[in-house]
C-alpha cells in the first residue's frame, strides 16, 4: 500500500475536523446558494474543488513551496484573490440593489460560478500553503515517493467535505426557496451573500504572509 494505514486513518480524522470548521470555502458556498439556490451552491463547490485539486499538485511537486519563500508572490496573489471576492461582494450588493430576482442559475451561470470557485480557491494563497504543512504530516518515509503520497492524501479532505457541504446547501437553499418569493427578501439574500464575499476579501487582504 502506498500510504501507510494509520496515517490515512489520521488523515481522515484530521480532515473531517478541518472540514466541519467554518471557514472561507464554507461561506463562498453558503453566499453563492443564498444568492442563487441550490444549483448555485454545487457550481460554486465543484469550482473550490477544482481549485483544491491544482493546490494539491502543486504542494505535491513543491511549487507551493516556492510561494511560501517568495512574500512578493504570496502577497500579489492575496491582493488579487482579496480584490476578485470584493468584486463578487459588489456585485451582489448591486443586484440587491436592482431588485434581481433569486433563482436557479442557467446552464451558463452555473459554468460561471464553477469558475468564480475556482478562481476565489485558487487566488487564496492560505490554501496552498495549508496544504504544503498539512499534507507531509501523514506521509510516510518507508512507503511510496513523498508526492506521490501527497497526491493520494490530498483529496482525502475535499472528499470528507462533501457530506458538510451537502447539508450547509440543502438548509440553506431551503431557506433561500422559502424566501425567494418575496422581493423585499431577494434583495435582502443578495445582500447578505454580497456582505459575506466583501467579509471574506477584506479578511484575506488583511491577512498576512
């Protein structure tokens, strides 16, 4: 076995305590499915998935270690993701203003906000380097190569965090539904998925390397 058993155990058990913390991956999607449904909040988590994918290759092949040495990128890149998420925040907060209905996106919206996921886990510099010091704790010197392990390791927590997901989508498109048919209320579900992506950029532009 490549991956030594009880490291994977720890692995798992690690995961699902860092997977039913509430951080910036599970506000994106509970913002994108107050905003948009429950078609909304599975684009916007297949886009952080994606995006987790390419950090963990790129903590497997080290080049997440590059960006840990380099504050100049690390902080180009905070700058960029903490300027993208207050973008989004406006312009949720503009469609609040306009009246935009709530509803399930199109085919091509949902395209979209896979992308807008993607995009906001990627920019997020805190995410590579989460994964280049969480990884290497479970790899073990006598099994496989280091990054091949770290590639079987890393989707262990995007998986752990399906189920979480499920449930934050399912109470709050239940909620978003229910809501949905008032436009008092729509303007208020945009607003508050816009106060929480302008939340989540000023918290990453306030962070440091």
């Amino acid at each position: 076995m490549p991956v030594d058993p009880a490291l994977l155990l720890a692995c798992v058990l690690a995961s699902l305590v860092v997977a039913v913390a509430p951080g910036p991956d599970m506000m994106f999607v509970l913002g994108q499915t107050l905003a948009g449904g429950r078609r909304r909040g599975w684009a916007a988590a297949a886009g952080i998935y994606c995006g987790a994918a390419v950090h963990i290759v790129l903590a497997a092949l080290g080049v997440a270690a590059l960006l840990a040495a380099e504050p100049a990128l690390f902080t180009a890149l905070r700058v960029l993701g903490a300027g993208y998420l207050i973008w989004l925040g406006v312009q949720s907060l503009l469609a609040a203003w306009k009246g935009t209905p709530v509803g399930a996106p199109s085919a091509v919206a949902a395209r979209r906000v896979v992308a807008q996921g993607a995009l906001t886990n990627l920019l997020n510099p805190k995410v590579a380097l989460f994964f280049l010091a969480f990884l290497p704790q479970f790899v073990a010197p006598d099994r496989a190569a280091p990054w091949v392990q770290m590639l079987l390791l890393g989707p262990v927590l995007p998986l752990v965090s399906v189920p979480i997901f499920a449930a934050l989508i399912a109470g709050a498109a239940r909620a978003a539904e229910g809501l949905s048919r008032s436009a008092r209320a729509a303007r208020w579900l945009h607003g508050a998925a816009g106060a929480i992506f302008l939340g989540l950029g000023a918290r990453l532009l306030a962070q440091r390397s």
